[in-house]
C-alpha cells in the first residue's frame, strides 16, 4: 500500500528522476529540492510504494502573492511569510487514479491552516484538477505575470481560502 512521509535528503535523487519524467518542460536543478527539504520539511513528502518512490510534493509558506520563479532558491522562509504555497504535487503515472493525490492534499493542507491562503501555480492544464481542492484562479498583477510566464504559456496562479 502506498504511503506518504516526510521527505529526506536521501530521496532526492529519485525525486529528480520523477520531476523530469513528469515536467520536461520545466526542469529544476537538485540543489531547489535539497534547499526545500531543510528549510520546511513539513511541507515535502514523499509517496513510497514498495520501497520505491513514486512521487512526491514541495510546499512552503512565502509572503502573499510572491511565489518563487521556477528553479531559484529561497535562501530562507521570510519570517512575515503570510500565504502557503504548493510549489509542486508529481505523481507517476502508474500511481495515478487511486486517490493519493487527495491523501496527500489533506494532510498538506493541515500544515497551509495557519495560513489565510494557500496558493499555487497550475501547469499543463491541470486547473480543473486543482478546483477540486477549492483552489481558483486569481487575477494577477503585471510582476506576477512575468513570473508565470517561467512556468509555461498555459501558468495560471491559483489561490484557496482557508476553510474551518
């Protein structure tokens, strides 16, 4: 049975080979996903199956509205960070379709609570996806907008109100 745990340093080179099967289009170098697991643990997990790793997700708070551009470091977590931000939810193919995306949702969203909002930014058309967890598309301002444009012709900015 798959299962979701907190990432380690040692599962990023198999998160790598998972991010470039399923974002070809937008690689990230290993030093991104090192950078997140030790400045917020909590916000990467891990889906193990088997031994195997099978998918993962990155998240961290960020101040409102300011996303990282694709592939740079944080350098830290900004002590007024007052937004939650999803920055990647990759699952293998072959796991998909068996509701593990929604497992690993709730329990990210348990750690977004003490946050006003929690934000994303839906690539390959996967909004409709995303609505499903109460996430919708949010005007965005001009140095936003030139930020999305990192992500793919198709980016759009995707905001969730927390919900009691």
């Amino acid at each position: 049975m798959a299962t979701w745990r907190t990432m380690t340093a040692s599962d990023i080179k198999s998160v790598l080979l998972i991010a470039d099967q399923v974002h070809p289009e937008l690689p990230e170098s290993d030093t991104i996903f090192k950078e997140r697991v030790q400045l917020f643990p909590d916000g990467c997990l891990v889906l193990i199956e088997t031994d195997e790793v099978c998918g993962y997700l990155i998240s961290h708070p960020i101040r409102n509205r300011k996303p990282p551009a694709l592939d740079s470091l944080l350098v830290e977590i900004a002590p007024d960070a007052d937004q939650y931000y999803i920055h990647d939810l990759a699952i293998l193919p072959k796991m998909r379709g068996q509701g593990l995306a929604a497992v690993c949702m709730d329990r990210i969203l348990a750690v977004a609570k003490c946050y006003p909002t929690t934000c994303l930014v839906s690539v390959y058309g996967t909004s409709t996806f995303w609505n499903r967890f109460g996430f919708v598309a949010s005007t965005v301002d001009g140095v936003l907008a030139d930020k999305l444009r990192g992500y793919g012709e198709d980016a759009v900015f995707l905001e969730r109100q927390i919900t009691s």
